[in-house]
C-alpha cells in the first residue's frame, strides 16, 4: 500500500516535469535568435553544432511519432506531449538556422535560399509526424527499439555544442553564443536528470528489476554529460564577459586620468 502511495506521487511528478523539461526544450534556442535578431549578425559560432542540434531535435521527432503510448492512455500519453513540444522548437530553431544563415555576410545569397529550403522541409516533415502520431494509432515501435533509439537520439541532442564549444577554445570568442542559451541549457539538463531519476524510480519500485532502468540509466548519463558541457561554456562565457567588461572600465578610467592631466598642464603654461 505504501509502495502505491508512493508511485502515484512519482507519477505526478515525473508528469509535472515532463511539462517542464518540455517547455525547457520549446526556449532553449530563443536567447540566441534573439541576440541574432539585435545585433542583426551571426558572430563566430560553430554552424555545425547548430545544425547537429536542429537535426537531432528531428530525429527525436520521428521517434515521438511512432511510440507507443503509456499503457491505458491515449495518443498525448507517453510521448505525446513530448512530440508538440519537439515541434513547436523545430518553428523556433528553423527560423534562427534561416537567421544564422541570412545575416552571416560571408555566405552567398544561394547557400541561404538552400537553407530556407531545408528548413521549410523540415518543418512539413515535422507536421507530417505529428499528424501521423495522432491519427495512425497502430503505427508504432516496440518499447525497446524506442529505448534504443532513444538513447542515440539524447546523446545526439545533448553533445552537440562539443564543436562551438572547441571553435571558442580555439578562437578565444566566447560571446557569439548567448550566455542565456547555455544558462536554459544547464537548467534543461537538470529538469532532465530529475526527470530520468524519478522514472528510474519508478521502474525499481515497479518491478524491482535494474535490467528495465537500464535505458533509462543510459539517459541519466547522457543528460550528466550534456550538464557539465553546457555548464563549462557557461563559465567560460560568463568569464570572459566579466573580463572585457573589466577591461573596458579601466580603459575609460586611464582615458580619463590622462584627459584631467591634459587640462591640469593646459591650466598652469
């Protein structure tokens, strides 16, 4: 009895955080086409890692479409929820690859057209699941080719700013991506990490079998990882903001010094 008091707990909130590692996943790119919109430039950032991202939020779609549902529930169980929130970042991070593109001065006119034209693609192809999961309900995978996947899928969402990450290293410029956008990205990993260690309890209480958390563990791991990238290029970037912050102060201040010893000297020919 006890053990169905607590389940009923976990599940309401491993419900609550699927809303929340959901809205995490919708804003996590919006400082960034925000910051791109402002300063109408693109900066030196890694394309690759923004494309792994955007490709990788596909992947996950296609997957979302064709799981199965929570045993009892209907199309918006399981991975529906998660699917609507997939979709709606797709919109978001589509327009900010077209952004990216549009305001990097360097590309010719066509590389952008090429990229406007992917993304429209990616956008009816993220329809087209979307409205596969909610009307084909008997076109859907085993729970264990969706665990499988789903562990590739995550490692491939979580790592992809390896390549900025590097390029900033290597080029000293930390602030082409916004600071917020990895700020979301720790918060994300974290609703995740509580995310996974709510259903790895689950499954133990459930069935007492580490073998059926074993997916779930995989994707605890993943999301570890992706918290302490995204939390390192935090650092960085906010360090090396304060920095030129810091320097900028100085400078104004010797300016300054040497303008008063200008007038001090002027004052007493």
């Amino acid at each position: 009895m006890d053990n169905e008091i607590l389940l009923e707990h976990l599940h309401s909130a491993f419900f609550a955080f699927t809303i929340i590692t959901s809205i995490c996943i919708i804003i996590l790119s919006t400082p960034q086409l925000i910051k791109v919109l402002r300063e109408r430039r693109t900066g030196n950032i890694s394309f690759l890692s923004f494309w792994i991202y955007h490709y990788g939020i596909m992947c996950w779609i296609i997957l979302s479409a064709f799981a199965p549902p929570t045993k009892g529930g209907g199309p918006l169980s399981g991975y529906g929820v998660t699917l609507i929130a997939e979709c709606i970042t797709i919109a978001f991070d589509g327009t900010l690859m077209i952004c990216l593109h549009w305001f990097k001065k360097e590309f010719a006119r066509k590389i952008v057209y090429r990229t406007i034209a992917i993304i429209i693609l990616n956008w009816c192809a993220a329809i087209t699941f979307l409205t596969i999961h909610f009307t084909l309900l008997d076109a859907r995978l085993s729970g264990t080719v969706v665990g499988i996947l789903g562990l590739i899928f995550t490692g491939i969402v979580m790592l992809p700013f390896i390549p900025q990450f590097i390029r900033s290293v290597r080029t000293k410029h930390w602030q082409s991506v916004s600071y917020w956008l990895f700020a979301l990205g720790v918060l994300n990993n974290l609703a995740w990490i509580c995310f996974f260690g709510l259903l790895i309890s689950i499954i133990m209480i459930s069935t007492g079998n580490v073998n059926d958390a074993l997916m779930s563990i995989g994707g605890l791991i993943w999301q570890c990882a992706g918290f302490s990238i995204f939390l390192a290029q935090l650092i960085f970037t906010l360090k090396d903001r304060y920095s030129k912050k810091t320097k900028n102060i100085t400078d104004t201040d010797i300016s300054n010094y040497n303008l008063d010893q200008i007038e001090f000297i002027t004052e007493n020919i």
